[in-house]
C-alpha cells in the first residue's frame, strides 16, 4: 500500500516529534512518502497529485483547514466521478473507490473532523487508532458538502455558515494574523464582542430549494455536513444534532438575533447534544440534496472555519459516498 503523508508544520498542535512518531509508525505499515506543506494550497495540490499517480492512501497531520485543502485536492477535478445531488448511486458504483482514502491526525486548533470521526484529540493516540483500523482494513465512506458561488466550488467535510458565525471566523483569522492563537476561549470572547457590532435589524438571507419551503428574513445559517458543528474544549456544539457523514446536508438558520432568542439557542446547542434544537424564529433542514442561500447584500461566508468573503449567493450541495477514511 502506497500512501503520502502531508504534514503542515504550521498548524497549531503539530511539531516535529509527533511528526516523527507518525512516519515512525506509519512507515512500519505501508510505503510511506512524507511532503511538508510550504503555503496555503499546497496541500491540495500534493493530494491531486498523489490522487492521479495512484497512491492508496494519503494521510495528513494538521488542523481541519489542512484537511480541507487535502479533500479538495483529492476530489479534484471538481464533480469527477460524482453522483448529482439528490440522484441513486446506481448499484455497484462507489465514487468514492477511485480515490485515494483519507488518514487524518489531529495537529491543529479545534480538530472537529477528526473528533467527530471519533478519532482521540490527541495525535499519538490517534496514530495508534489509525494504525489499527490499516491492519483491520476498517473503512467508512463520507460524504462532504459542496458550496458552490460565483462560477466556483469547494469542498466541506464539517461545516460552512453564512451571516454571524463566518463574521466570527473573520474576527478570529484577523486576531491569528497579529500572532494571536485560535483557541475555545478567544472564539467565544471574540464572538461575544462581535454581537454588539452584527446587524441584529436588517436579515439578508432568503432560504430556497427543491422542495423547500422558501424561508426569508435569515440573519446567519450554519450548514452542516456532520455533527458536532465545533467543540468549546471537550464539550460538543451541535445545532444539527441530526447530522451526519451518512445523510445530506443539515440547516440551522436564525431569523432573530435577539439576545434571548440568541441565549436560548446557545443554551440548546450546548446542553442538548441529540435533540433539535426548538424555538419560533429558527430554520432547521435535515437530509437535503441542495439548497440556495441569497442574499440582499453581501453576507460574510466561512467554510470548515475559512473565511472565505462576503458573498450574496451561496448554493450547497450534498455528495453522497465522496470519501473513504481510514478510522
Ligand atoms: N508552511 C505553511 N506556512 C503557512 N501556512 C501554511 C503552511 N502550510 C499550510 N498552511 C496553511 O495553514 C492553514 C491553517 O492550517 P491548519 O488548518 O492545518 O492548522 P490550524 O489552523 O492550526 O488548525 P485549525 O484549522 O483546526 O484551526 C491552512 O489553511 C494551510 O493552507
């Protein structure tokens, strides 16, 4: 079995021991080649290219954005071998066996695909899970959302969002650019700090799709391709307790910004890890094939904890069987 080991030795948890635990062990397994990641998009890049010489495998050490990157790369080209939303895997097919199957060892800040792959948050014991789903051959096949805009598209394996929490991720990638760590706690301060300056009067959003009901006046949306949606140290956040890598894609979207609509909902995500979230202003989809976001104007727009601009129309898709992971 032949696998790459893309390593970001930028991401927040990973150094060079656990980097050298991981080629140790891994290398013991399978004939291992090792790439560190140099920019941003290198690590798409490394995973195309170990997509089209056919490696069985490619293994990353980093944080989700590294994993993002690394998904995209592996999917590439956009759409190749994919079943369209909403369509039968026709008997017998399984987009996701062409590719090379995904290892991920958790090396960054939050770790959320990882964690909610169930992998330990910690990147030894991981590689020792790992290891023992390569010799048992244990697999689970993925599906990933799509966010599609403006003649482009990419990849999600846990979230994307719209409106107040992408605003949040932008305030947070602005404080990491003066040196700043992401951490639980700078997230929840920042977020709390942005509420005062989030337009809580004027929604933007309209909510449509095939089947939908269409839904206006949505101030933010989170859009989920799993649950939890992120953690605050160890605990669970999960405003689509239904979602899963299994199902279609999963909506929260609020249409009061209120502080007691908002402190409901943040008491519900918090304690009640399997229960939908309730409550009169609140838009929830679960198992959609696909569905648009539009905007009146331009609405700040994060994917898998990216920001990635404002944007005004945003459509998400579900692709079904996209991956195979090694966990
Ligand atoms: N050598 C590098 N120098 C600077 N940035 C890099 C390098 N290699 C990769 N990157 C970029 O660093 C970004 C963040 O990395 P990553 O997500 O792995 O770690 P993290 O930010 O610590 O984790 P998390 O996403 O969980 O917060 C990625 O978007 C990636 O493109």
């Amino acid at each position: 079995m032949r696998a790459m080991l893309l390593v970001n030795p930028k991401a927040t948890t990973t150094n060079a021991r656990t980097r050298d635990v991981l080629i140790r062990a891994l290398g013991a397994a399978v004939e291992l080649s090792v790439e560190e990641t140099r920019y941003r998009g290198h690590a798409a890049a490394l995973a195309a290219t170990a997509r089209a010489k056919g490696y069985d495998v490619v293994a990353v050490l980093g944080g989700d954005g590294t994993i993002n990157e690394t998904v995209n790369g592996l999917l590439n080209p956009v759409n190749g071998g994919d079943v369209p939303p909403g369509e039968e895997i026709p008997p017998g097919e399984d987009p996701s066996a062409g590719r090379p199957a995904l290892i991920v060892i958790p090396g960054g800040s939050a770790n959320v695909f990882a964690r909610a792959l169930g992998l330990p948050n910690d990147p030894v014991e991981s590689t020792g899970a790992v290891l023992e789903a390569l010799r048992e051959g244990r697999r689970r096949t993925v599906g990933l959302g799509q966010a599609l805009w403006e003649g482009q598209s990419r990849y999600f394996t846990f979230c994307s969002g719209m409106g107040y929490d992408a605003e949040v991720v932008r305030a947070v990638e602005g404080l990491r650019g003066t040196g700043r760590k992401a951490t639980p706690a700078r997230y929840v301060n920042t977020a709390l700090r942005h509420y005062l300056a989030t337009d809580k009067r004027h929604p933007a959003m309209r909510l449509t799709g095939p089947g939908i009901p269409a839904a206006e006046g949505v101030f933010m949306a989170i859009i989920s391709n799993t649950s939890p949606w992120t953690y605050v140290g160890t605990r669970p956040v999960t405003p689509t307790p239904w979602a899963s890598f299994e199902t279609g894609l999963d909506l929260l979207g609020l249409r009061r910004m209120g502080p007691m609509t908002l402190a409901a909902t943040i008491r519900q995500i918090l304690t009640e890890s399997d229960v939908l979230p309730a409550g009169r202003h609140l838009v929830q989809l679960h198992d959609e094939p696909e569905f648009t976001l539009t905007a009146e104007r331009p609405v700040a727009f994060q994917l898998d904890g990216d920001y990635l601009g404002e944007r005004e129309t945003v459509t998400f898709r579900s692709t079904r069987n996209a991956l195979q992971v090694l966990v």
